[in-house]
C-alpha cells in the first residue's frame, strides 16, 4: 500500500495516478474529505489528514509500505516556521507510523540552507527527514512546466507570456508527469539509505521555448514579456499572494537568475520524456480562457 499525500495538488495527484495505472493499491491523503470521491471511483482509499494534526497524518501512513510525502505550498504567513512545524509532524509520524520507505517531494537546489527564497524550505525538509525512515528518497524536479498555467491568461488572450525568468536563460524544468512518474519508479524500488535523485525534463528550457510552445499549440504568435525585478512585488500583489510568501518566491527567482537553484555533483541525475509541448498543450486545454477570436 502506497500513501500519497497532496493528491489533489499536482505532484501526488500524478504521482496517485501513475501507481493506480501501475496496478498498485493506492490510499490518497486529503485534507477534506469532500475531496475523496473521484479518488475512490478510480479504486483508491482516501484517509483525511492535515499537517497540523500528528495523529492524523500518524494513521493515513499507518500499514502502508510507502509513502510520498511533501511540504505544501505556502499560501500565507511564514513559509519557514511553517516548514518547521511540517517537517517536524511527518518525521514524529513517519517514525510513528514505523514507515519503512518515503519518496519525499523536494527541489533541484534544496542542497542550500539559505539564499534560495522558498526553496531553501525544501533543504528544511530534506534535513528533518532523512532519517525518519530507514529507506527515504528526495525527489528534486526542476521548475513544474506547469506552473506556467498560472500566466496562460494572457499568453492565450493577448499573445504574451509574462515571466520572472530571463528570456533566454534555459533552466532544469520538468511536466509534473514526469514527476508523478518518477515518484511511482522510486516507491516500487527497494533500496536502503538515503537517495537524492533530481529529475528534469528531456531538456533544459527557457522562458523564450515555453512561448514558442504557447504559438505552436495556439497557432499564433505568443511573446515572452520579462517583468523587470522592481515590478515583480507589485504583481505578486495585485495577484493576492500574501507579503511573507511572495518575499519568498521573489528570493527563488533571484536565485535561479544567478544560478544558484541548480544540479548537485554526486546525486542521481534523471531525466523525463515528455515534451514541453505536450505540458502547454494540456495547460491550454484545461484553460477556461477564451481566446479572441
């Protein structure tokens, strides 16, 4: 029996989906229960937990040989007190829940305690746990291509893609299908210790390909448009991204932009298989956008 945390977001959904379609029981942890429905029509269970109650996280990894474990997003408040306390329930409940095995979701770059904005959470994370189990992985993708879905308004009704990363500048980047797959490959492994593997896609991309892809899949042009670092505070706002949080994305682009969020010597070094058309393509499709006609 598999656990997944954080089904319903993009990482442990795919990594749900993978296992289900791999023919592996599967127990997805919510944290409402409204939530489960779809969950058992695909024939997975569902437990119920958040990370702020040890006890239930305790019992949704209870009798499971594997979990996939993760440090949500921020929404709000201190994203570093709020890994703390995160990190400090999964380790009690995975040691109490006596797991034998965690995939735990992490960050290329989360090798740095600090200068790294929210990913330095993830280094947080990785030290907290590796060895709250005798068997744990992290798993560090590169940027989610998917996260481009959160500006696809105006790449799809204006032709422009806005973006906090230079043009030009090509990065680790990765579909979370290719995370959800990779996570679903370690937890059906057998290994002892502690494994970093940092996975990115077939290729390193940039900000200038992701538009490329936009034009391709729309059939018009789309141009990437690089928000200057001055005005980036004054979007996250008006986006309704809370001050703490977006102080902390800000922190992550001004470190891929020197390069600092990049591969480790020494760890495992993976690479997915799907395109990065085929990450805008479903990031258009599950769009409500209309594009102009």
């Amino acid at each position: 029996m598999h656990a997944v945390f954080g089904a319903n977001g993009r990482a442990g959904g795919e990594t749900a989906r993978a296992l289900i379609g791999m023919g592996e029981r599967v127990r997805v942890v919510l944290r409402r229960a409204e939530q489960g429905e779809v969950w058992r029509g695909f024939g997975a269970e569902v437990a119920v937990a958040s990370l702020d109650d040890a006890d239930a996280v305790s019992a949704a990894l209870e009798g499971a040989t594997a979990a996939f474990l993760l440090n949500p997003p921020p929404l709000s408040g201190d994203p570093y007190a709020q890994a703390a306390s995160n990190a400090a329930v999964l380790a009690a409940s995975m040691r109490r829940a006596k797991l034998r095995k965690a995939v735990v979701l992490s960050s290329i770059g989360a090798q740095h305690p600090s200068g790294t904005g929210v990913i330095a959470t993830l280094n947080q994370i990785e030290a907290a746990l590796a060895d709250a189990a005798p068997s744990v992985a992290f798993l560090r993708p590169g940027y989610f291509a998917e996260t481009w879905e959160e500006v696809a308004g105006p790449a799809i009704t204006a032709g422009v893609l806005p973006s906090f990363l230079a043009p030009e500048q090509k990065i680790p980047m990765v579909s979370t299908m290719d995370v959800g797959q990779a996570a679903a490959r370690l937890l059906r492994e057998d290994w002892t210790g502690r494994r970093i593997v940092e996975l990115s896609g077939p290729e390193d991309w940039s900000a200038a390909e992701v538009a490329a892809s936009f034009s391709v899949v729309l059939g018009r042009p789309v141009q990437p448009f690089f928000v200057p670092p001055a005005e980036r505070a004054g979007a996250l706002a008006e986006a309704g991204i809370p001050g703490e949080v977006a102080e902390a994305l800000l922190g992550m682009y001004a470190a891929i932009a020197t390069g600092r969020v990049a591969r480790e010597d020494g760890n495992e070094h993976w690479r997915g298989t799907v395109p990065l058309a085929t990450a805008v393509e479903r990031i258009v499709a599950r769009s409500r956008i209309a594009a102009p006609v």
